[in-house]
C-alpha cells in the first residue's frame, strides 16, 4: 500500500480496511501487504488489528534517529511521544514485522550517533532498515536553508542511495559521518548479527490470523529455499545458528514460519551489499578529501603571495 503515512486519516483508512477485510476473505486472501506509517501507530491497537487482518504483515516506520534533539530539530515530534522501543515492540506483537528507516549526519549531531543507531536496531530487534547519510532534497526547506548558508557541495546532487556520500557539509567532520555510517552499516548487516535479531524479532512476531488455501510452491520457491539452505545452513559459519533458529521458530512460533524464512533470506543480498557500501563511500570520500586538501593549498599559496 503506498503511501507515505498509511496512518495520516486513522478514520478514512479505517474505512478501507473494513471493506477490505471483507474483500480478501471472498477472494481467499490472494494477497499480502506492507505499508508505511509512523510510529504513533503503536497507539492505536484497533488500527493494528485491522491491518493484521487484511494481512498486513510488514510496515515500514521511519524513525530516523533514536538522538531526540535530532528528531526535535527535524520535527519528527511524533517520534518523540512515547518509547521508540517500546513501540517497535508493540507494533511486531500485533503481527506486523517492523521494517525502519535512519540517518545519520543532521546538523547538532553529537559524535558517536552510528553507535546509537547500531545499539537501538539491536535493542529492538529489527531486522532490516534503510540506513543512509542525510540528503539535501532540491526544494525542501533543508536544501534552501543550506543553500542560503553556503553549505551545499559543488555538482553534488542529492538522491537516496546508500552509497552516496552527502551532498552538503555537515556540522562535525564530513569525513567522521561517512566511517561511522559505513562501521554502522557493516555491523547492522554482519550475517550472524542479522540472523540472530531477525531469530529475536520473529521470536515475539504476532501469527496471522487469517488462513490463506495451500498452494504448493513453484520451483522458483523451491530454488529459493535450497539456495539459503545450502549457504546458511552448510556451506558458512552460521550453520549452527541457522538450523537452531529455524527449528525454534517452527517450535514456538510456526505461523510466521514462510515469512521468517524470507526475511532471513535477505541476508544473501546484504551481504554483498555491506560491501559495496563499504567501497563506493570510501572512494567518494577519498575524493572528497583529496579535493579539500588541494582548495586548502591553493588559499594558503593565495595567502602568502599577498
């Protein structure tokens, strides 16, 4: 369902999913949803409910920042309401796995924020998150502000890319940002981190409680399943872990079990990426710093010529 805040008319989207529910039930549960929202959705547990039973069963929160002058400074006072944690927790129970989004580099942003960050996903067990630099959009009130104040890169433009270094300077070292957020990034997507807090998070992941017919899977599934099988379960050093968490869930927790499995399968594509991420920012940051090293130079030879 997309939409930036799935939550923004509570009443209007409480409307569909009742028609909703009616809908996917006559037509056996064809489908499955995510969505996005905010996180004051944890206030609202009827609103839950009725998403679980649409089968709803992932959302997308944007958190942002567990720093609270951070979140004050953006006007994320929504996030600032209640136990970010707490509400994490509340929104999983319901049946909706918790997908979050942060940034690192706002302006005031104290030394050590990757830390927080990689200290908050563990804290709350959640599994994936979309973890990036802040970006100057073109035309929103950050990017006239920088503009204004000079602080935006030459020919850097922005976009949402996690590979990108930022196109404006920050408030602290540029180049303290960039190894915090690749450190960060590698450590959040470490193969063993990643599998125990996806283990931790559908641990406590509220069932669905609708029953969709058996279909028998397609041999795209199959090879799916072989494929993570095969890497995480024999051929690397998760292999213990692996087998330990999967039969855990099937033991005490087996409605989610096909959607544990999926998530778990991500790791196949984090894996690599970590990596990707690590090598992309350290060569922009290599130009970046190479680039400041010579405009350095060149106004202290202005300096002495005058």
């Amino acid at each position: 369902m997309v939409d930036d805040n799935f939550i923004g008319n509570k009443r209007n989207v409480k409307l569909l999913l009742k028609e909703l529910k009616v809908w996917q039930a006559e037509h056996q549960y064809p489908f499955s949803f995510n969505t996005e929202a905010s996180i004051d959705l944890a206030q609202d547990h009827e609103l839950m409910e009725m998403m679980v039973d649409c089968a709803f069963n992932a959302v997308f929160l944007g958190i942002e920042t567990p720093d609270e002058d951070s979140l004050a400074m953006t006007k994320k006072f929504q996030n600032t309401r209640g136990s970010l944690a707490e509400s994490a927790e509340a929104i999983a129970k319901t049946g909706l796995r918790v997908m979050a989004g942060f940034i690192i580099g706002f302006d005031g942003e104290k030394q050590g924020a990757g830390d927080r960050i990689v200290r908050f996903v563990e804290q709350t067990n959640i599994p994936t998150t979309t973890f990036a630099m802040l970006q100057a959009l073109p035309n929103t009130a950050l990017w006239h502000r920088l503009e204004k104040e000079g602080r935006l890169r030459d020919g850097k433009y922005a976009n949402i890319n996690q590979t990108t270094l930022m196109n404006f300077i920050p408030t602290r070292p540029l180049e303290d940002i960039a190894r915090e957020y690749v450190d960060a990034f590698s450590r959040i997507y470490e193969p063993k981190t990643y599998l125990d807090r996806v283990y931790r998070h559908f641990l406590t992941l509220g069932a669905p409680r609708h029953k969709a017919p058996f279909k028998f899977p397609s041999l795209i599934d199959l090879k799916a399943l072989a494929t993570v099988c095969w890497r995480q379960g024999l051929k690397r050093n998760t292999r213990w872990m692996f087998w330990h968490h999967l039969f855990s869930i099937i033991r005490h927790n087996p409605g989610v079990f096909d959607h544990y499995l999926s998530v778990c399968a991500h790791n196949e594509h984090f894996m690599e990426y970590r990596q990707i991420v690590n090598d992309e920012i350290e060569q922009q940051l290599q130009e970046f710093l190479a680039h400041e090293e010579q405009v350095q130079s060149v106004s202290q030879d202005v300096e002495v010529l005058v």
